[in-house]
C-alpha cells in the first residue's frame, strides 16, 4: 500500500477526501454541453451549462464534486465563507481555490468572491492573468469600502480580491480586527466567500482566518504531503475550533478503485 493511498484512509476517517489530478495534464476536450448534476432542492443552483472554457481544465469533474459535497449542501447548512489552506508552500493551494471559485459561480446565481490572504506571495491574480494592484493589502491599509478593491473576472458572477499591491505592509493585519471587519463586507456584498491563505508550515493566518470564517478546506500534494502533517494541521484547526470541511489531495496520478474512491 502505498503512502498517499494510507493518507487517505486516515484522513478520510473523520473528513472527504478530494482527489485531483495534476493541473498540468492534458485536459480531455469536451466537445458537447454537460450538463450540471445540481441536486433540485437546493438554493440559488442554476441549470445553464457553465462556459465550455470551464469544463474543459483538468480536474475540474473532481473540483465540482468538492464543490457538490461542501457548499451545495440541503438545508441551509451550507458554508458561505470557507478558507483554503496548504500544509505546505507549492502544493496548489491556489490553484484549488481558483478552480472551486469558478465551478462554484458555474453552479449557482448568486454572487462569487476570492480572497488572495496569502500575502507573503499572493497568486490568485495569476490564475486569471489579471494586475495585482488594488487588493487585499490596500484595503487593510486604506478606508475606502471593500467593493473599490475587488476586481471582476470573467464568469459574471465571480470577482477577485487579489493579494494588493503592498503585501508585507498589510501582513501583520491578516490577523486584526480590521480584517475581520472587511470579511464582514465581503460576507454581506457576496453569497460566498473563498479565502486563499499562505501554507500552514508558513504561518498561522489559516487558523486566524479560518476562526471567523465557516470553516476550512485543507490541500495537500500526492508524494509530498506526510500523513503526520495532515493529521497535525486538522488538530490545529480543530484546536482552534476551526471546522475543516475536507481535504483536496492536489495532483493524485494513482488509481484509486471506483469502490473505495465512492467511501472517501
């Protein structure tokens, strides 16, 4: 049995586990409309195809099932404001929130935001090749209302607060009242809120943010991330009574058998 596929079943015991494949492969070109599996009861979810575009990036079938399970939930127990968060740098941390921000505003009519909290080295911005001028930073530093920092992206839906442009200023304020204050406008301008925080081995804004936010999504890397540091980030967030919604294990190239991958 081989170490990742360990990893899953420890972590699986008590939270999903989101399997997704390496961004960088090929991506299998779809050439008709599919249509969403949205589940009829729920609110605000939409029955349009998303943008071909969309579909067609790797893993995006594994990111809508993350997006299925945590924030399409029946009952109004859905989380609306959610922190995504790496055990360590370079594990695709952003790369997941990016992808679940955009299958997330595919999926419903109500309104999208990203958050790039990762100030150390913000990279939201990139994943849409948009500037990283006004953002986050600027808005902990400034007094002018939230909506002049976020930037419109492309879905209709879905808006970006990058990282800013005076990132390690700000950075001591990721964890004050002021952020606090500016998740609360964000929380009443959107209906959900996705925050990208730096690697949890880097520093513990992901605990901070992640206690005034719903809860948390944790990222690792297939054949990187050690079991013990999973189980030890899910204790901090639980210390922390920080709820952690699952686990995404970032650019999986091992099969997993249909049977067992259904239980995860």
């Amino acid at each position: 049995m081989s170490r990742n596929f360990e990893l899953l079943q420890q972590i699986g015991k008590d939270h999903d586990i989101f399997a997704v494949p390496p961004p960088t492969r090929e991506p299998e070109v779809l050439t008709e409309p599919v249509p969403l599996a949205v589940e009829p009861a729920v609110e605000q979810a939409v029955t349009t195809t998303p943008p071909q575009e969309v579909l067609e990036k790797p893993g995006i079938e594994e990111v809508r099932t993350l997006v299925q399970r945590v924030f399409l939930l029946q009952g109004g127990h859905a989380p609306h404001v959610v922190v995504f968060a790496g055990t360590e740098s370079g594990n695709g941390c952003s790369w997941i929130c990016a992808r679940t921000a955009e299958a997330l505003a595919c999926q419903v009519s109500g309104l999208v935001c990203l958050v790039d909290a990762n100030l150390r080295a913000p990279g939201l911005h990139q994943q849409f090749d948009v500037p990283n001028h006004q953002g986050l930073s600027d808005a902990l530093l400034k007094s002018e209302p939230m909506n002049s920092f976020v930037t419109q992206l492309s879905l209709p839906n879905l808006s970006l607060v990058s990282g800013g442009a005076v990132g390690e200023s700000a950075q001591a304020l990721l964890t004050s009242n002021r952020m606090r204050g500016r998740l609360r406008e964000l929380r009443s301008m959107f209906d959900y809120v996705l925050v990208d925080t730096s690697a949890m081995n880097a520093s513990n804004d992901a605990i901070v943010l992640g206690a005034v936010s719903d809860g948390a999504i944790l990222v690792l890397k297939a054949n990187s991330s050690r079991k013990e540091t999973a189980r030890n980030a899910v204790r901090e967030f639980q210390t922390a009574s920080v709820k952690v919604f699952g686990a995404v294990l970032n650019e999986r190239t091992f099969p997993i058998p249909d049977a067992i991958y259904n239980k995860l």
